[in-house]
C-alpha cells in the first residue's frame, strides 16, 4: 500500500470538507445574508471542483504514443537533465524535466511530486489544477474561519456589551481581564447564536479552518514561489544536491559551444521553447576540473561553481511567462519554423532565462 495509488487520504481530505460543512453549515446558514450566501456557495463548490480535476485528469503520463512530443516539451539543461537518460522501468528516453512516480508506476512530464491528497501525480497535465485546488482551498478555510468569527462576536458583543474582540480594547479601552475574555469565548463558541450549545459544531469547525488556513496558504505560496522560480518541487531537491557538490567544491561549469550539433539519436531535433543551454554544470569526484579534452559537451575551460545564484536556470523565462507554461500546457513559445538562435520569438519573450535564487 506504501508504493501503490490508494484513496484513503482523497477519501480524508472529501471527509474532511464535507464533515466540516455538514457541522458548520445548519448554525451559520440561517444567520448569513444573501450576498454571503452566495459568495459562501461558491467558495465551498470550487474546491470539490478542482480537487476531482487534479486527482482525475492525466498528469502528463508519457507513453509510446505521445513519447515524442514530450521529448520536444522542453530541451536539455545539461545541469540537471542530460540528454541520454533512459527510465530503467519504462524503457524509453527521459525527456527533460520529467520523472518516473514510483507510486503511479509511469513517467510524468514536468513531475512536480506525487500527492496523496489528490491521489495522483502532480505534472505538465494538472498542475494548474493542483494550484487552482489550493487557492480555492486556502479561500475556503480562511473565509470560513472569518465569517464564523463574525458570526460569533456579534452574539457576544450583543450579549456582553462591554466585551471585544480584542481583550485590552474592551470595556471601551479599559481593557478586560484575559480569563473573563475568554470566559465570554467560550460562551460564544457554544452559543453560536442558535441558543445555549447549539453553536459548538460551528464554533469547532471555526477553529478548525483558523489553524489549517495558515498552513494551506503556505503551502500555496510555496508553490507559486516554485513558479516565480522556473522550477518545480522535484527540480528544486536536484538543486538543493548541487549546493552541496558546490559546498564542497565539486561543481564546475563551462559555455555550451555556440551552434551546437545535436545528437538527434538522445534528443529532439526542436523543441517549443524559446531558449537553448548555454553552460555544461559537471560534479567531479575529486573536486579537481575536467580536462578541457575530457570529451564532455562544451567548450573552453572548467570554472569552480560555488553558489546557484551564478547558474543558469534554462527554464525559467520570468513569472508571468512561467505561469503560461503552467496553465497552458504545450503553449508554443516560439515559431517552429524559425530556430532559437535567429531570437525571432515572440515579441514579449526576448529575455533570457533568470538566474535563479534557492540559496
């Protein structure tokens, strides 16, 4: 079960947002106005939405029937994916940036992580989904925790007069003691305005979607920082390893030869992307540099590499244009007629890959 699909955490994660409405819901229906009635119908439908198109849409599965278009998804970086590469398990070259899930027992194309909330692969195919889910997500606990404490205060305010929300702006500035502040909570909690005790479910869930918001918001912008980035979680733990050869001294890098001869045997004679490498990033065993004949692709001398700020990131082309990768899978970058090095892209993309900032 630890290395194969299975839906008990989906299943959590359904139970989790149906369980949680079905006790909010019967307090705080009553109480809300047409417009919040509205809004809070909304808010609770896209997460069920975008969770099914996550966990059901392909991921980007690579197959023997769309392996060739994958492999013009993206070029070769020579730093973190080498032309060459063959899946033990699949049996077929790897093309760049893709990973082979354990799990899902298949290739994915733009492998992001495997999650066991959505039960699938995140990748090329639903990553836009997966952050639409966490936005979606993140908008329901924190409206939700707002609105239940709204709901809550009013009650207490119209019960205790000299009570605040704040507990030294209480009794109009004189501040309350902390153990009557929340003495009155905990009559709010129950209350609910729906009687003595007829509030506790909404009060829970409240508190509930209160802690859990912060950390689905995190996880959200953790991820559009991966975006803003050009990466993503499983390119980021390949970076995270180069530090470590940099720190102890066993990176190097030189200039990709200009007009570079592709083998078309390991690669793709074109690819969809506006930009080609323009360095080779090696790890040696002694920390000493490569020869300059060592036969590794590339021309002129080795130089030491010690931090990541000083390496090229091939595929980040700046946020905005990072997030039409995202959410336009298989975006065209450039014109296929034209190669990389006339740079007759798109009028927009005219600026090199940024160098990217992990450390």
């Amino acid at each position: 079960m630890m290395y194969d699909r299975h839906p008990t955490v989906l299943l959590f994660f359904l139970a989790l947002l149906l369980g949680g409405e079905a006790l909010y819901l019967p307090t705080a229906w009553p109480q809300l106005t047409p417009l919040h009635k509205a809004a809070g119908s909304l808010a609770m439908a896209l997460p069920y939405l975008f969770l099914y198109l996550s966990a059901f849409s392909d991921p980007g599965a690579i197959t023997a029937a769309n392996h060739v278009p994958e492999m013009a998804r993206y070029p070769y970086d020579f730093s973190l994916f080498h032309p060459g590469a063959v899946c033990a398990t699949c049996e077929r070259l790897k093309p760049a940036r893709s990973k082979h899930c354990s799990v899902c027992k298949r290739c994915v194309a733009r492998c992001d992580h495997h999650c066991i909330f959505i039960n699938n692969c995140v990748g090329a195919g639903n990553h836009h989904w997966f952050i639409l889910l966490l936005l979606s997500t993140a908008v329901l606990t924190a409206y939700g925790g707002v609105l239940g404490v709204n709901l809550m205060t009013a009650k207490m305010k119209l019960r205790f007069p000299s009570w605040a929300l704040l507990p030294w702006r209480a009794n109009r500035g004189a501040g309350m003691e902390f153990t009557q502040w929340l003495v009155v909570w905990s009559w709010g909690m129950q209350d609910g305005g729906q009687g003595v005790g007829g509030g506790v479910a909404m009060g829970a869930v409240t508190l509930l979607a209160l802690m859990t918001s912060p950390l689905v918001w995190g996880l959200l912008g953790y991820h559009l920082w991966l975006v803003y980035c050009g990466t993503t979680t499983n390119e980021s733990m390949k970076w995270a390893d180069w530090q470590i050869e940099m720190d102890d001294g066993f990176a190097f890098k030189r200039r990709m030869a200009p007009g570079r001869v592709k083998d078309v045997s390991v690669e793709p004679v074109w690819t969809r992307w506006p930009a080609e490498t323009e360095q080779v990033l090696l790890r040696t065993m002694d920390g000493a540099a490569p020869s300059a004949d060592a036969g590794y692709p590339g021309v002129g001398e080795w130089e030491a590499v010690w931090r990541l700020r000083d390496v090229e990131n091939l595929y980040d082309l700046g946020f905005w244009d990072n997030l039409v990768d995202v959410f336009v899978p298989g975006f065209m970058f450039r014109d296929p007629r034209k190669p990389v090095g006339e740079r007759r892209l798109r009028q927009k993309q005219k600026r090199r890959a940024r160098k990217i900032i992990l450390a």
